[in-house]
C-alpha cells in the first residue's frame, strides 16, 4: 500500500513498510497539463492506495495508441443503495482515449478503490529527518554497472558501504565465511558536509573511512534508481543511509529511498 498525498503545489507518494526502507516521491503541479486541488483541509488530500491496479492502467496507457491525455480523478464511491455509508470510501478514476483505426477510437476508464485519511492519520506521516551527515557524494550513471554486480550474492543478508572525502567508495559483502570487496577505481565528487569550515592545511581525516551497514535486498532495491536518472547522491548519517535522485532535467521529480542501517566505525 501507498499513500498519495496532494497538495496545491506538489503530489507527494510515500510507500513505508514496518522494517522496510521509505520511499518519498515528489512530482511538482507543474508537471501536469492540469492540477487542481480543492478541499476544506487547507487544500490538502491524502488517501491510501493500493499502487498495483494503479501501476497496471498506467502501463496499459504507455502502450496504448492513445489519442487523449490521461485524466485522473478523486471521486466519492456510492454503496450499492445510492447512499455513502463509509466517508472514506472514494476511488481514483482513469480515463483516456485509444485511437484503433483511423476512423475508430475507444473510451477507456478505471476506477482504482482509495481509502481517505483523517487530518490526525495524514499529520502522522512524517518524512524521515537526518540527523548529522557524515559523508555525501554523487553516484554517476556509469557507476550502474558495479551496483548491477553486487545482485550477484544473494545468499547475503547485509552490505557495508565504505568510502571517505576524498570520493572514493567500496563494497563489502561477507557470505559463505568469505569476505568479498567491490571497489570503485575512480574518485567520486563529494558533497560538502554539515562543517562548513575549509581547513587551512590538508586534514588526514579525510582519508578516515564512513562505514554503513544495511541489508543488502534493500541497497539492491534502492540502486535500481540509477535505471531513472543520470545521477544519484549517496549520504550516510548516522542512523542510516539515503539514495536520492532527480528523474527529470528540471529537477522537479526527485525520489528519496531511506535506508535503515548503523555505522561500523
């Protein structure tokens, strides 16, 4: 299940499991050829969803020959008497046109089953903070082939990701009573850290390691957002880790992966 959350300037999905990681995606209104919010709650609709009949129309959609824009709207959904019995029964409605010849097209709509938050539920819902940095850097697309390589060890349970300021980053994987180590042979850029302060002289401890440990189905789900963007920010706190990218040139789709994890170090 996913909560989609849509406010006056943004759609915000949040999809968060008990021991998984979260994941927030923000889409900018601007995106949308039209958005438009409207309710008593400071123009604020929350609603949970499952996302896999939303995920199917969205696919077909892709395929299809169509002839119209996908409109997608919040409705309230009436028990059989005509009557709403349950206030927080609503449906997410799908339309579009496919063009099947020339002179034929046809109407295609879905209605996908929502539950409506309350104000005390959706004010619950909190982005994960980050509580002090450690280390930042940037991921490029050509580093996707490594990331690829650690799928290979399914058998283990966790990963350590180790790098240091000077932008080099390693993998560390144990299974099997062996210890197994995929390096990065190049230097990554970093990102500055909370300390804004720039040493007069150069300082040994940016060669001091930031180790992180997460488990290792996580990171593999979580790397795959390099299929989405050109580049990817790596940052390691200190009660875990976060993946986050940008899926358009304007930088106004970005999704954030939050790991949980605890630092070796």
């Amino acid at each position: 299940m996913c909560v989609f959350r849509f406010t006056e300037q943004q759609l915000i999905i949040i999809s968060s499991g008990l021991n998984e990681p979260t994941v927030w995606c923000k889409l900018d209104s601007s995106i949308f050829q039209l958005y438009e919010v409207d309710s008593a709650r400071n123009n604020v609709i929350p609603f949970e969803i499952n996302i896999e009949p939303l995920l199917q129309v969205l696919r077909n959609y892709e395929k299809s020959n169509v002839s119209s824009s996908l409109v997608i709207r919040l409705q309230r959904r009436p028990s059989n008497g005509g009557e709403i019995k349950n206030k927080a029964a609503a449906s997410l409605a799908l339309f579009y046109t496919e063009q099947i010849s020339v002179t034929s097209n046809v109407s295609h709509s879905f209605n996908v089953p929502v539950r409506l938050l309350k104000m005390d539920s959706d004010l619950r819902i909190v982005e994960p903070t980050m509580d002090s940095m450690k280390l930042a850097m940037k991921l490029p697309v050509k580093i996707a082939p490594l990331l690829k390589r650690l799928e290979r060890y399914r058998t283990s349970d966790l990963i350590s990701i180790v790098g240091n300021q000077t932008g080099q980053l390693k993998f560390v994987i144990e299974e099997e009573q062996r210890k197994i180590m995929v390096q990065w042979k190049g230097q990554l850029d970093v990102l500055p850290d909370d300390d804004d302060s720039v040493p007069e002289s150069w300082d040994s401890s940016v060669l001091r390691p930031v180790s992180l440990k997460v488990k290792l189905k996580h990171w593999n789900v979580g790397a795959k957002l390099m299929e989405l963007c050109d580049a990817m920010s790596l940052i390691i706190h200190t009660q875990g880790g976060i993946l986050h990218c940008y899926i358009d040139m304007d930088q106004k789709c970005d999704i954030a992966y939050y790991l949980n994890g605890y630092q070796t170090n």
